[in-house]
C-alpha cells in the first residue's frame, strides 16, 4: 500500500492530475467536434489528425508529483538576460527536458480555429493556468502578465535522430532510404502534429495548405529536396505569425542528437561532414531570422552545433548561437539538477530525511565553476527514491557500464581511453 502511494507520487498519477486529465482530454474533444461541424468542405478532415498532447500530460504529472521542484523563475532568466539564440549544455539527467516542457506550456498560447478564425481561449481559465499557480514565476505578476500564454510555440526534440544509423550524400536521394531522412521526417511529423488545425484557417493559400498537409501526413512535401528538410521549421513559424498572429517561440530539444551517431557510428554509413553541414543548414536558417527566440538544449558542444565549419574556426561569423554549460554560470545551474536542499526537500515529502547522508555520498554531485553549488543528478535521485531498498551496487552500477556500453568505440582509441578509464574508475572506487 504504502509502496502504492510512493509510486503514484513519483509518477504524478494522483486523484488531482487524473481530473485535469479528464477534463483536458473532454476539452479537446469539444473543440474537434466544433471545428468539425464549421468545416465539412475540405474532404479532409480535424479528425484524421492527431493532435498530441504529451507535454501538457507530462508537465502536469511533474506539477502534480512529489518530486515537484520549483524552477519556473528560469523563464524569467531565460527571456529577460538571456540571447535570442542560445544553446544550454547540461548532463543527461538534469531535467533538461522538464524544463522545455515547462517552458512550452508556460508560453504556449491556448487557441483553436473555428469557423476558418484563430479564437483565443481567457488565458485565466486554461488547465494550464492552474497548473502554475502557487509557483514562484505567479508571483511575478508583470512578467506573468506579459508573457504567459502569449506565444505560439514550435518544440522540436531531435532525439530521434541519435539512433541515426546511414547518413551519405547520394546523388540521386529519394529522402525515403537512409533512416537519417526517416527520423529527420519523424522530428518534422511530430513537430507539426501539434498544429494540424492551422489547415482550417482561412488565410492560408491552397499552396500552403497543401504543403502543410504533406508535412503533417509524410514529414515532408512530396517534392522533397533538402533545402525543404532544412526550412521546416521556418515554414511552421510563417504559418503561426499568419494564422495566430503572435510572436513565435522555437525550442529545440537534444540539439546534439546527431553527435552520438557521429562518434560512435560506422563511419562507412556516416559522413561526418555531411551531417555536419545538415545540421548548421538547418539551424542557419533558423538564425536568418534574428529576432526569433529560439532555445536550444542538449548534452554536447561541437563546432557543428555553434555553426562554425572547421575552416571558420577562429573567424567571426555573422551568424551565431551563444553556447552556456550550465556547470560555469550560477546563475543558470541552479536551474538544472537540484541542490542539497531541494534534495533534502524532496527526501522529506517521501519522509527519508535519513538518506541524505547515503545520497550525498553516492551521488556526490556535479560542481560549479566558481561558487560553492554543488548539483545532483535529478534522475538519479527519484531512481534512488524509487528503489530506496535496494541494493546500492544495483544502483551505481549502471551509470558507468552504461557509459561504457554508449562509447565503446571511443574507449578503444588507445589515447582516449588512456585518460579516460582512470577518471570512471576512480569515480567507481571513491
Ligand atoms: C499550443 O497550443 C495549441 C492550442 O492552443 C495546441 O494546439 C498546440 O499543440 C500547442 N503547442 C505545443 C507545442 O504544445
Ligand atoms: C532508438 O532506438 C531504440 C531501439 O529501437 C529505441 O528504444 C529508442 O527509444 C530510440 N531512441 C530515440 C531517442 O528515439
Ligand atoms: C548546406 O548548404 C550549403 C550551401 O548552401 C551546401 O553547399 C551544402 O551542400 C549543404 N549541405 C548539405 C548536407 O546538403
Ligand atoms: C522496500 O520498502 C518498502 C517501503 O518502505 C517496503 O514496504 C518493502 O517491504 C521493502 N522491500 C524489501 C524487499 O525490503
């Protein structure tokens, strides 16, 4: 029973967000059948189009959890001191991806289109507006005002692409054979799915509406060339400020999906350099726009990922992502991984305030330039919280076989593991 209670609270299952839920889930509907009724002409229509709902479930069982920490004044910090196109580093684990689901639902602007027209929903009513109430950024009542439910936003998470397996220059490409274009296409599909009632709005030409259909349908237009692969986003932005009219936000999720491949892959199905310049291509054309807001998060920072070719190293390019690890900026780290006092709070709510002491010793920690922060892996403590009986070797265990297994190729470069190997075990034997 007691385990039962545990379990629901880590995965936020509580009475509260089953009801939110519901009530969400019964919202949509209405919506879909009243945009159906105002649009029978096209022979299309709402309901072939799934529209998910993913990160407002997950956001809202996070909110919901136990495991719930506070970190919504990264918004504030983010959108006041921060560049417009900028790029945060941080560990696996660290709630990088809470925090962009955060940001989406924060920002997002709540709207449907009926009868051909964008109709804005009383942001004051919205599920999610009950979501952040009682967190710190409702305190702040100007930048709330001003910015929450004010955008339109596209999220894209490039994950997918890290399982990228072939990825060449072929002259005569149909985009259809490589799985590099088949998960780019994934990532496009998904990215466009949140939107599939943007086909009912009335100020969108044929051409476009065509266009958007096959994005929504195939991930790509059927006269695909790579240009269009890299303009999606663009393209989706353009129909938001068309058909919401409001300022768009971009945040994009595992920005360096394509390194993993790029390291470890087999290099006679991987070119480097055509990943490479795939991957400046497609941010450089979000960057044409320099007043956009675009966010990007990953684990890893290459030069591909900050849009430098290896022949502009050390020239100062026009166009350019302004890259923070978390780990040199106080400011910003206290945004990722939790502290020893909300580890602390977080082992009270599920009363081990014992454990402290075990925690700190096993999980000790990720330091910060230059302040006395000291930061846990996020995921790792609700691992340790969930299997608290468990024995500690079963669960230290993974994080380095996991390393192991991850960058076994780079382990066999002499060199590399050389400096490498001493550092994990020394890790493993403390
Ligand atoms: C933003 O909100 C609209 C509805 O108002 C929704 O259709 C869309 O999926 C949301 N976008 C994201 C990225 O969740
Ligand atoms: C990569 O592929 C594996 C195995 O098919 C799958 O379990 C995993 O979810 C994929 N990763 C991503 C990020 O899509
Ligand atoms: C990226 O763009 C450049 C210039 O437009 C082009 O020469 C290059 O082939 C493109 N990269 C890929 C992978 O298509
Ligand atoms: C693990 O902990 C739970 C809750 O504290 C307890 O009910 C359960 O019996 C424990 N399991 C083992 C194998 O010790």
């Amino acid at each position: 029973m007691k385990l039962n209670i545990l379990f629901s609270c880590i995965f936020g299952i509580g009475p509260a967000s089953f009801l939110a839920r519901a009530d969400w889930v019964d919202e949509q509907k209405k919506h879909a059948e009243t945009n159906l009724d105002a649009n029978n002409k096209p022979s299309w229509s709402q309901a072939e189009y799934h529209t998910p709902n993913d990160l407002f479930l997950e956001f809202s069982e996070i909110r919901n959890s136990r495991a719930f920490i506070d970190k919504t004044f990264f918004l504030h910090e983010w959108l006041t001191h921060r560049p417009k196109h900028w790029y945060v580093t941080a560990p696996p684990g660290f709630g990088k991806t809470a925090l962009a689901k955060m940001a989406v639902q924060f920002l997002n602007a709540s709207a449907e289109i009926v009868d051909g027209v964008e109709k804005f929903h009383d942001r004051h009513k919205t599920a999610v507006y009950e979501l952040f109430q009682g967190t710190n950024i409702f305190e702040m009542k100007e930048f709330f005002d001003q910015h929450f439910q004010n955008y339109a936003v596209i999220y894209v998470d490039l994950a997918p692409l890290s399982n990228t397996t072939e990825a060449m220059y072929l002259k005569q490409d149909d985009f259809n054979t490589q799985d590099f274009h088949i998960y780019f296409r994934l990532v496009i599909k998904k990215m466009m799915s949140y939107y599939p009632s943007l086909l009912f709005h009335q100020s969108l030409t044929d051409i476009e509406r065509e266009r958007f259909r096959e994005y929504l349908e195939n991930g790509m237009e059927t006269a695909v060339r790579p240009t269009l692969f890299w303009n999606c986003v663009s393209f989706l932005k353009e129909m938001l400020k068309k058909t919401l009219k409001k300022e768009v936000i971009v945040i994009i999720d595992s920005y360096d999906a394509l390194c993993k491949p790029s390291m470890v892959g087999d290099l006679s199905k991987l070119q480097r350099p055509y990943i490479g310049s795939y991957i400046i291509n497609f941010s450089k054309l979000l960057l044409q726009d320099r007043l956009a807001t675009v966010l990007y998060l990953g684990t890893i920072d290459t030069r591909e990922l900050m849009l430098l070719k290896p022949s502009d190293v050390g020239m100062q390019t026009a166009l350019s992502i302004t890259h923070t690890p978390f780990s040199t900026d106080e400011r910003l780290a206290k945004y990722f991984g939790l502290s020893k006092q909300e580890v602390d709070d977080i082992l009270s709510k599920h009363s081990m305030e014992e454990h402290l002491g075990v925690v700190n010793d096993l999980l000790n920690g990720h330091a910060v330039t230059g302040s006395s922060l000291t930061l846990f892996n996020t995921k790792y403590v609700l691992s340790y919280i969930e299997h608290r009986n468990a024995s500690t070797i079963a669960f230290t265990m993974p994080s380095t076989t996991e390393i192991l297994h991850h960058y076994r190729k780079i382990f066999s470069v002499e060199l590399i593991s050389n400096v490498v190997t001493p550092c994990v075990y020394k890790i493993k034997l403390r």
